[in-house]
C-alpha cells in the first residue's frame, strides 16, 4: 500500500489522493539528527464518491529525526492556501 493510499481519518478514507507535487524544499538543522523541511505542496484529491477533482495548494511542515540509522517523519503540518 502507498502512502497516498493509507491516508485515512477515523479509519475511513474520505477522498483519495490522486497526485502530491512538492515545491522547492527549505531545509534546516534544528539539531544533530533532528531537521525541518518546509516548502510549498499541491493535492489534487476527490471524494471517493466520486465527482469532479479538486486541487489543493498549501504549505507543509516536516520534522525529521534520524532513528536506528534512518530518517523518521515525526512530524506534519500542512495549510491550505488560497489562490
């Protein structure tokens, strides 16, 4: 399963997610193994009863650590902006 395709609230996936595009990313060391990356995002998401598509344009906020050797999401944050 992908992530686009795990995405559920309350156990229940109320739009699907049909494609992610990320901007240029900003990314800053907070600390040894602990960084923020930043950057624009656009969603492009219908609701799984199906209907027209709607797209999304926001920014996110990530916080990464680096754990047993990998980098981990700890964190997100996304806002919707307006066009």
């Amino acid at each position: 399963m992908s992530l686009l395709e795990s995405v559920r609230v309350n156990g229940v996936e109320p739009v699907r997610y049909l494609e992610v595009q990320r901007g240029e990313l900003q990314v800053q060391e907070l600390g040894e193994g602990v960084v923020l990356m930043t950057g624009s995002q656009c969603n492009v998401l219908q609701k799984r009863s199906g209907g027209e598509s709607v797209r999304a344009e926001g920014f996110a906020s990530q916080v990464w650590v680096r754990r047993r050797g990998g980098w981990q999401m700890a964190l997100f944050h996304g806002t919707r902006t307006m066009p």
